[in-house]
C-alpha cells in the first residue's frame, strides 16, 4: 500500500443553506447572526454535530448537518465545470487534496476547491485520501488479528485500533517484541447511522477531549479521529451525571464511534496521539 503524508484537519466549511451562528451549541442558543448559503466559514473547533466557526469575525456555533463536508482526492483530477467527462475543466486537482462537498449529483459531486466551485467524479474521492483497495479486506470481518498482520499495518506507536462497521466492533492491538499485533480488547461500539455515516480509511489519532455535549447530551473521554469524529463514551445527560443512552452494537450515531464508558476512558487514557486507525 503507498504511504501518503498525512493532511492537517479542514479549516474551512461552506455553508449548504441559510444558517443560524449562535452563541452556543443549542438550538436555543442566542442568533449572533444569519450566515447566508454557500457562505465560508472558518472552523475553530468541531465535535460531531455542532461545530465553533467564525464568519466575518463574529465567532459562534452552527450545526453540522448545514455545512459542506470534507472529502480527499487520492490521484490527480480534473474540477469540471458541469457533472459529465465531456465538459470544461475548470483546475486540475492534484492528488491528496481537500475539497468540500455540497452536494451529489448522481457519480458526480458538487465540490468547493480553492474557492473554486465545480465537480468531481465520485471515485476519485475518499475519506483519507487514499485509493478504495488499499488493504486486502479478505478477514477485516472474521479475522482481524489475521487481516492487521497479514497487511503488515505501520502504526507510529506501540498501538493500533480498528474498527469494523460492519460488525459494529472496535478492536485494540498492542505491538509485541517480534513487531506483530496482538489482540488486546474487542468491544461492541455503536457507529454512524445511514444518513450520517462513520468515515472509512485510514486515519491517527490527533487530541482529545475530556468531554463536549449540547444542551441535550454531553459525551465523555473523546479522542479525536479526524475533524469532527471521534472514539467517545455512550450518551449522557447535559451535566454529564447520568447515562441517557447506552445503546452499544447499532448504527445510530452523527458519524462517531460510541464506546461503553470505560472502554472509551481507556483509549483516551492510554492510546497516544498520532496512533494509526483503520476503519472500514
């Protein structure tokens, strides 16, 4: 598999419709002001379904359904000007870029690069930036001791997590001296629903969170995957003191893997930043 260098987590969204900026992470929240659609926003900070921007320097929170999201290109392409191969090119994309999407138009998708708008071919974009096929799937979903030995897996730690969809599992492994993974916990994990699904690729760990929450959940001991996504506990309620929902092996969530409580505080205790994640 090609190794890419990693990209830094997204810095800017685009607005999908007329939004809220408010003052804080509720739907109740004061209306700082009304960001018009297909506006830019600076991200200050993101955790799953409400996001800190700043538009025009007034900094508040919108909710992240109504922002563009974030996908790589994993080979040079070309940013066309309409949805079909036989239109004009606006700019060549190079491979491992960042674009936002708006919208998707059948294997087309409407995308912001550079402040440049146009569409992409679907294919050529990933999660991670890397190209569908990298890993050997063969026992990603009966065998995962097998499937990380067999591919060889780097991670820069002496851990390595995995998480399969499919299964609604997450797997730690640990390096042992003759540089193999074992196998050290297995724990069910609710997943991203249909609609907002968990990101597939490969992906390390980059900070942490005691907590973050609204103003009618607060889920604790996040570590970050990528941008909004994150390992983190079941749901609590606002004041953190009591848990509200603790569903475990289903596809529910806006995109973040739940773990039990104590299983979520381990990773947060234990696994140190830059820790590659495969999930699929």
């Amino acid at each position: 598999m090609r190794v890419y260098k990693r990209q830094e987590d997204e810095n800017y969204k685009y607005t999908l419709r007329n939004l809220n900026l408010r003052s804080t992470k509720s739907t109740s929240g004061d209306v700082i002001t009304v960001i018009p659609a297909g506006s830019k926003v600076q991200v200050v900070d993101a955790a799953e379904d409400w996001y800190e921007v700043i538009y025009n320097n007034q900094r508040g929170y919108v909710y992240n359904s109504y922002l563009s999201t974030t996908k790589y290109t994993w080979t040079d392409v070309f940013l066309r000007s309409y949805p079909t191969s036989e239109s004009n090119p606006v700019t060549l994309v190079p491979a491992k870029s960042r674009v936002q999407v708006l919208k998707t138009n059948g294997d087309w998708d409407n995308v912001m690069y550079n402040d440049q708008e146009g569409y992409i071919f679907n294919y050529f974009l990933s999660d991670d930036g890397n190209p569908p096929g990298g890993y050997d799937f063969q026992y990603f979903y009966t065998d995962m001791t097998r499937f990380v030995n067999d591919n060889n897996i780097k991670s820069p730690t002496i851990n390595l997590i995995t998480t399969d969809l499919e299964n609604k599992l997450t797997y730690i492994f640990k390096k042992t001296d003759n540089s193999q993974w074992e196998l050290i916990y297995k724990w069910s994990c609710t997943v991203g629903k249909p609609e907002t699904p968990t990101i597939k690729g490969t992906f390390y760990v980059s900070g942490r969170k005691p907590y973050f929450g609204s103003d009618s959940y607060r889920v604790k001991y996040a570590t970050r995957i990528r941008g909004s996504y994150y390992y983190h506990s079941v749901l609590f309620n606002p004041e953190g003191t009591e848990i509200i929902n603790d569903t475990l092996g289903e596809a529910l969530s806006h995109g973040c893997i739940r773990l039990a409580v104590e299983n979520a505080q381990w990773i947060y205790d234990n696994i140190l930043d830059t820790t590659t994640i495969v999930i699929n």
